[in-house]
C-alpha cells in the first residue's frame, strides 16, 4: 500500500518494549496512522508473537501483521548498557508501552522517576494483567484469565455447558484499543500542560466495561446475567439458525420494527398481535415459539434465498462466515477491509487494513512485521551511537 503524504500522527515516536499481545496491539494502531514506532525485543528472546500460529518458510504470520508499520532494533534492558541506550532513546520519543510485571522496570533503574527525568514530557504506558497495585498486581497476567476475571466467560456458553472462553485473544484487542486511545488522551493532556504521565491499564477493566451495565445490575436490583447461548434477554427472535443448504445465518430483531418485519416474512403475522410481543423482553421469554417460527422458514431456503428476502423485508441478517467468506465479501471488498501488502520476505501478504478510514489524512500499511533485530544499527546510528559503540554493546551482550 502506498503511504499517505500527510498522517496524522507524523513526528510522534513511540518505543514499543511490550509483548503478546495488547501493548504491541496499541503500537501497532499508532504506527498505522503514521507515528514512527521503534519495537525494541529482547537480543536472545524475540516477542513471542513471532512463534504464535502459522508460519510460512520459517516466518511467522501473526507477527507479519503485529509488526507492521514497526522498525525492529534489540536491545537487552537488564545490561548496562542497554539501559543507558534505552534512556537515550527515551528522551526523542513521545510514548513508552511497555507491559512488564510491576517493578520490573524499577528493578533496572528504569521507572517513572528515571524516564521522566530524561524526558518529561514522556507519556509511559504500562499494561498488565491486572495493574500496578492491588493484591493480585504481583501475578502474572494473560487474556484469557482477565476473560475469566471480568465475568465475560461466566455469561458465554449455553446455560447447561461450561462457561466459555474465546478462542482468541479478546481481553487482549480490547485492552490494546483501549491502551490506543489511553495514550492519545494523555498526548492531548500534554498539549495543554507540556507534561508527560503514566498510563496504568489493566487488561481486567476494558473487557470489563465492553460487557455494559452488569456491575449496575447487581447493585440496585441484584441480577446476575446468567448464560443464554445465543439468545438475548432483551430480544427475540435473536440467534443462528441453520439453512437448508447447510449453512448459516444471524439474525437480530433489537427495533420492534425489524421484529415485526421478520414475523411477517415467515409467515407468522399473528404472533405480533400478541400481547407479550409489544416488548423485547417479552419476546424474550417466548422465544422458544418464535425460534420455531424462524428457524423453520430458514432451514426450508437456501442461505442466498434466506438473505435476497430478508434483504428485501429489510430485516437485519447475516451469514455466519469463516475467514474464507470473509476474504470475498463483497461489502469487505469494497471497504478494502482485507488489504494487500508487499512483503520482501513472503511476497504479497492480505491482511486487515488499518482500522478506521479519514477522509483528510489516512492512514496506511507501510510494511509488515521485519525481521528479529533489522533495524538496530540504523536506529542507534541515528541516535548518534558510533561503530565503536555498537561493537561494544554487542560484547557486552545488550544488542
């Protein structure tokens, strides 16, 4: 993809110190809109995410895409001198994500006190499981335990199953738009004050807020959301229903207009005069009728036929896709949502395009994920570090 001439987020640097999954998340949105983002992996222990999923010729995919946009140096933190590097490279940049336990940092003579003495109009993020104090602060911390802590596993699932955790990293995509946006909202501080700050972001509380008014729910009236499956307590008819071609579609009736809509569609007029169907709620509590009411009309029609009438009632539905269908969605398609970028390591790679499009100043894939350590020397060179320099660090063990 062609880079945009003017970006929004040209001249801001970010230093990326973080791994798996949100914190590079985070990087990565800011790198898309034209910040210059420096990730900085351990000499001997690259970011993870280079050996997660598939790879192709060695190479890894997910890192293709996480590493986008990013120019790699290593840099070992615990040295001496990769943490006077560090601090030299601290005081150019805007932003620090980082996403070590608490006191990690602080163990390397790297905390706030330090950073910020170098820089103060830094702004540090620092993304963990379960933030920088508190009793579990110490512990260590992953996605699919803050899916678990914030309740989201606890309402997924049908009623008498298991609960069930996404086979993804949710917490994780949450907690990086999130750190994103965390981040952006510090810089504009700064704007008004010239002053940096930290950014404490625990992946327990985005994935917390994404799931709504639970906590209000049980304060003033002491409901627990229980689990439903694909049902809503709030609509019907709400779900997946299954084509006769074996396939299948989503279908969601939230407007009482488009519930009314759907009913006629399958034939079934006379459930709308029914009292109980005047409100989602009560919908709700009859929907085993009208599942039966919709799932039998669908599994009698094709996916196409299902979609051409519902389309044409104006019914709100959708076909439940695979990656495979979603690589040739028309509407994805014509969104550029799946974008393709030229990688000199695999050749052309399809990817997701950056995550939202401005008409002034877009932004862009510049490149996929590079290689472990690529661009060191021209990072540090550009930092003023000599040859000699290099060679040293590298004796040392800190590149």
């Amino acid at each position: 993809m062609t880079a945009p001439t003017t970006t929004p987020l040209s001249g801001l640097r970010v230093l990326d110190l973080a791994t798996l999954f949100a914190g590079p998340m985070a990087a990565t949105l800011l790198g898309d809109f034209g910040a210059e983002v420096v990730k900085i992996e351990h000499p001997r222990k690259p970011d993870p995410s280079r050996g997660h999923g598939p790879s192709k010729d060695g190479v890894g995919l997910w890192w293709k895409m996480l590493g986008r946009n990013k120019r790699t140096m290593t840099l070992d933190l615990s040295k001496p001198g990769g943490r006077t590097t560090l601090l030299r490279l601290a005081e150019t940049a805007d932003v620090v994500i980082e996403n070590f336990r608490p006191g990690t940092l602080e163990k390397w003579d790297l905390g706030w006190p330090e950073l910020s003495a170098v820089n103060p109009r830094l702004v540090l993020a620092r993304v963990t499981g379960f933030g920088q104090f508190g009793p579990s602060a110490h512990r260590p911390g992953f996605g699919t335990l803050a899916e678990a802590m914030s309740g989201f596993a606890a309402i997924t699932g049908e009623p008498d199953a298991p609960p069930t955790l996404p086979p993804f990293g949710l917490a994780d995509s949450i907690a990086g738009l999130t750190t994103a946006y965390a981040v952006m909202t510090a810089l504009a501080a700064r704007e008004r004050t010239g002053e940096g700050q930290v950014v404490d972001l625990a992946l327990i509380e985005p994935i917390l807020a994404a799931l709504g008014p639970q906590p209000l729910w049980y304060d003033q009236l002491g409901h627990i959301q229980p689990r439903t499956g694909n049902r809503s307590p709030n609509n019907a008819p709400r779900g997946v229903y299954r084509t006769a071609d074996g396939t299948w579609v989503a279908v969601s009736t939230s407007a009482q207009s488009v519930a009314e809509r759907v009913m006629r569609l399958v034939g079934r007029p006379e459930l709308i005069d029914e009292p109980w169907f005047a409100s989602g709620a009560d919908r709700a509590r009859h929907a085993d009728v009208l599942d039966a009411a919709v799932g039998d009309w669908i599994a009698a029609r094709t996916r196409a036929d299902v979609m051409a009438a519902f389309e044409k009632a104006e019914a709100a539905v959708a076909p439940v896709q695979d990656v495979q269908d979603v690589m040739a969605d028309p509407q994805y398609q014509a969104l550029d949502t799946i974008t393709t970028v030229d990688d000199p390591e695999l050749g052309p790679l399809r990817m997701q395009n950056v995550l939202f499009r401005l008409s002034a100043t877009p932004g862009a894939i510049r490149w996929a994920g590079r290689p472990h350590g690529a661009d060191t020397d021209e990072v540090l060179t550009e930092l003023g570090l000599t040859p000699d320099d290099l060679t040293a660090l590298r004796a040392e063990g800190a590149l």
